[in-house]
C-alpha cells in the first residue's frame, strides 16, 4: 500500500495532512535530516572561522558554496541518506558520509574530516532539534496563535456593550458583558503567549559525555568552552546548556510544553464556553452550503469547529504532559529513550496547529443571537437583587441581604414588577427607590474594561 493521505496511519499526515502541511518542514524525517545537515556544514564553517591550523587555508568564498548543499537539500539528497543508513545503521553517521561526499565534489576531500570533528550524535540531534522547535513555534505556530489572539480581540470589541447574563455554578449571576467575558480569554492568552518569549531553546553541545574530551585532546589551547557558547547561542541561535551530560538535560523543552500546554488549556475552556453559549441560543452559526450537520437529523447545525479543537488540543496536552515528564530524565550519563520520543515532538504541536485552525472556522461562523441573550436576562430579574441589597447597606438598612433572601429563593417568580413592590415597600426614601428602580438586568454589568 502506497503511502499517502488517505493510507497514513497518524490522521496529522492522513485526513488533516492539508491543515499541517506547512510543519512538514520542520517535524517531518526529512525536515530533520535537513536540520542535521544544516548544524553540520556550519559546525565545519565556524572551525575554519576560528579558525584551526588545518582548516586555515580554505577561501572564504567556498562558506557560500557549503551552505548550498543545505538550501538546495532535496527530497533526493533525503533519500540517498537513508540509504547509507542501511548500511551505516546509524543516522547521523549518514548524513556525516553523505556531506563528505559533497566535500569530495567541492575539492574539500583533504579536509573531510573535520567533519563531525570531536563530536558525537548528540551534538547534532540536540541541536538540530530544538532549532527545528524553534523555527516552527516561532515561524508558523505563534504567527496562528496570533490570528486567534486577534480574533478573540475582534470579538471583545464587537460585543462589548451586549449584556448578558453571566452563570456561576450553572445558575444565572449577576449580569456581565460578552464582550468582557471574550476579553478574559484574549487576556489569558496573550499572557501565555509572552510568556513563550522567555523560555530558552535549550541546546547540549560538549562531545561524548559532554566534557568537550576528544577536543580538549586535539586542541589543548583552543578555549572550546568559548567556541560551544559562541556556535549555539550566536550562530544557531539557541541557548547552550553547560555543564551537560551527553544529552541535553530537555528541562527548556519542558518548559516550552508545559506553556504550550496552558495555551492549549485556556483554548478548550474557550472551546467548551463557546459550544455551551451556541447550546444556549446565544449564537447561531452561519450554514456552509453543502455541509452536513447530522446524518439522520437535517434540521442540525452542529459546534463541530469547536468539538473539534477541544478533541485535538486534548490529545496534543496528553502527549505535552509525557513528553514534559519523560524527557529530563535519562539513565546515568544517557539512554536511548529520548530518541524515539523526540521524534514525537512535532505530534503535539501539529493536533494544536489542527484545533487553532478549526478554531478560526469555528469563530468565522458565529453569529449571535441577542433575542436569546435578552430574553434570559428579561427571565431572571432576581439577578439585580445583589445591587438592591448593596445599596441598602450602603444606607444602613437592617439585615438587606436576609430581606433579598427571602424575596429571590421563595416560590414566586421574581419580575421588575414584584421587584418595584418589593422596593416600594421598604422604609427608605422616594429618591432612593427611584435610584434602584432603575436598575435592571440589562444595566446592571458593572465597569466594562473595553472602555
């Protein structure tokens, strides 16, 4: 059976391959391939930068040359690879034979064997693979993250002197605004998504058990300590973890998936609160010609948008959860369980990138209801009897809130004519009982912080 994306095993490369196609670049086999070839070729540029003794001869004009091996890097080149793994049975050994063979054709051969020089597989893989974490978070994930940032703000604005009745514990509260509470989950958001910024990209780079040995060695009088720093954090861009051991201690990439996991949190609580106001009446969703709510029932349009982030984002948390818990920890110097993990990383991020997606179409769709909303609020004038009892213990009124009481939990419905009786009857001034009369359900939402 050929693979493809009606056969692929993972529905991310199978049905929702055409929503994460642009992290194939980063998360796919070839993406990393690409990436380890990309830190080996500079890893052998900034030797001659720095330059050794035997590496002091080659022209600066041939850095150019090696960088092309990555930017034209195909799926060919990808696959020859893979070829040399079936014999080699180590992959990163493949792509060190598979660039010598590029030296052999740029005239480099005399000096093909600095490549890979000092280094072991994890120098590579732990930092090729949190740079293509990096790239992919910062150039496609966040980018979307954004747009439903922006989304929500729209919302916010939108909807910003619409009251509503607000549910605490499932029953009606005091009323509240729905574009406030839609600014509560920009807010939430926006903090987490700051909070993106300041977690390191986390890299090992220190030879076979991470003391620098076979370079110390060779090169006593190079400071390597130096040379690591300056090649992870200024030429890769990432943050070089020292002291390690052969791995990297993974304690950023946890980072970096328990925020991703808050994200993705705050996102199915918008989710669930979505589909319950769509539940309520509050929204109704605009039909998609050709769109099917319900096999049997014709009359459905259902929150599927919605259903469906909160699905993915659920599975992408369960796997931030493992892979937070499982990577920092590794048997004495290392074991080979972070391997096949790693290769997993992308999984999360791509069922994030599937619900942010579905979110955007869920959102596009709403359209709100405001008889729904207005109605419920008309239905449970009892909600503005918070007010009536603060203002009378404003005023000194004895026991306001055991008389409310009494009123608002009894058998009768409360309305704003039983209220004005109520008001009426107390023992307070004309001027007063006209101030509170003028509450109700629909004016009684507090300070709007979209004003």
């Amino acid at each position: 059976m050929e693979l493809n994306a009606l056969t692929a095993i993972s529905p991310v490369d199978g049905r929702y391959r055409r929503q994460t196609k642009e992290l194939a670049e980063f998360f796919s086999e070839f993406g990393l391939i690409k990436y380890r070839v990309h830190v080996e070729v500079e890893y052998f540029i900034a030797l001659c930068q720095y330059p050794l003794l035997q590496l002091e001869g080659i022209d600066q004009s041939m850095y150019g040359k090696l960088r092309q091996i990555v930017v034209e890097f195909s799926e060919a080149d990808a696959l020859g690879i893979k070829e040399i793994e079936k014999t080699t049975n180590h992959d990163v050994k493949a792509v060190e034979y598979f660039i010598k063979g590029k030296f052999d054709n740029l005239g480099l051969s005399a000096h093909k064997e600095f490549i890979h020089f000092g280094l072991t597989s994890q120098d590579i893989n732990n930092t090729a693979i949190p740079l293509q974490l990096k790239h992919a978070i910062e150039n496609e994930y966040i980018p979307t993250l954004n747009q439903i940032e922006a989304l929500l703000m729209d919302m916010a604005e939108e909807w910003k002197d619409i009251p509503m009745l607000a549910k605490t514990h499932g029953q009606p509260a005091s009323p509240t605004l729905l574009g406030k509470e839609i600014l509560v989950f920009h807010e939430r958001l926006t903090q987490q998504v700051n909070m993106l910024d300041s977690v390191r990209y986390g890299a090992k780079f220190g030879g076979a058990t991470g003391n620098m040995n076979a370079h110390h060695i060779a090169y006593p009088e190079v400071d390597w300590i130096k040379f690591a720093n300056n090649f992870v954090d200024n030429t890769l861009g990432l943050r070089r973890s020292y002291p390690t051991t052969q791995i990297e201690h993974y304690d950023d990439m946890a980072a970096l998936f328990d925020n991703l996991k808050r994200i993705n949190t705050i996102l199915i609580d918008f989710a669930r609160d979505i589909w319950q106001y769509i539940s309520m009446g509050y929204f109704k969703q605009k039909i998609v010609k050709g769109e099917v709510g319900s096999s049997a029932m014709p009359h459905k349009v259902n929150p599927i948008d919605f259903e469906n982030a909160e699905g993915n984002l659920g599975i992408a948390n369960a796997l931030y959860e493992y892979l937070s818990a499982k990577l920092p920890i590794s048997r004495l110097q290392r074991d080979l369980t972070d391997s096949t993990v790693l290769r997993n990383i992308g999984v999360p991020v791509a069922h994030g990138f599937i619900a942010l997606k579905s979110l955007q179409k869920g959102i596009s769709k709403l359209e709100l209801n405001r008889q729904a909303i207005e109605y419920d609020l008309d239905q449970n004038w009892a909600v503005v009897s918070e007010a009536i009892q603060t203002i009378l213990r404003r005023e000194a009124y004895p026991e306001p809130y055991e008389a409310l009481k009494a009123l608002t939990r009894g058998n009768q419905e409360i309305t704003q004519e039983s209220l004005k009786v109520f008001i009426d009857g107390l023992e307070i001034s004309d001027a007063l009982k006209a101030q509170m009369k003028k509450i109700t359900p629909f004016n009684y939402t507090g300070i709007n912080p979209l004003k």
